[in-house]
C-alpha cells in the first residue's frame, strides 16, 4: 500500500524525494502520515482538499477488509491537513 501511495504523490509533487510516508498500524485500520516539502503541500492538498480526497478515495478503495487512513503532516509530524 505504501508503494501506491508513494507512487501517487511523487507523481503529483515537484520534490519526489522529499515524500516521506509513515505506516501506523492498527487492529482493524492502518494511519499513513505523509509528509513532503513545503513548496509541494499546496499540490498535494489541491484546492479545497481535492487532491487529497482523491488520493484518500484510492487508498480506501485498494485497502481491502482494513481501513486506511491518510493524513497530510508536517516535516517534523505534526498534523496539519486533516480534511
């Protein structure tokens, strides 16, 4: 799934080496953290979130029987996109 993911957003952001993805797991969800440089946050989060939301939408949909979760973070892990 992080492969996805990764795939994903490297292709939408101008800094690919700078995304960096944090797996959580959990019983019945697993929490991925994204994280990518600051000139690239705006591409990632799209206006009005929708970028964000139709990355999330893909992870749900090839997740499987477990949820998955998706929050933009900051560099240094702090939350900042949670829409």
């Amino acid at each position: 799934m992080q492969a996805l993911l990764r795939h994903l957003v490297q292709g939408i952001v101008k800094n690919p080496s700078a995304v960096e993805i944090r797996e959580v797991e959990g019983e019945a969800s697993v929490l991925y953290e994204l994280s990518v440089a600051d000139a690239d946050r705006d591409s990632v989060h799209g206006p009005d979130g929708e970028t964000l939301r139709a990355i999330r939408t893909v992870l749900s949909a090839s997740s499987g029987d477990r949820r998955a979760v998706l929050e933009l973070v900051e560099p240094d892990g702090g939350a900042a996109a949670n829409e």
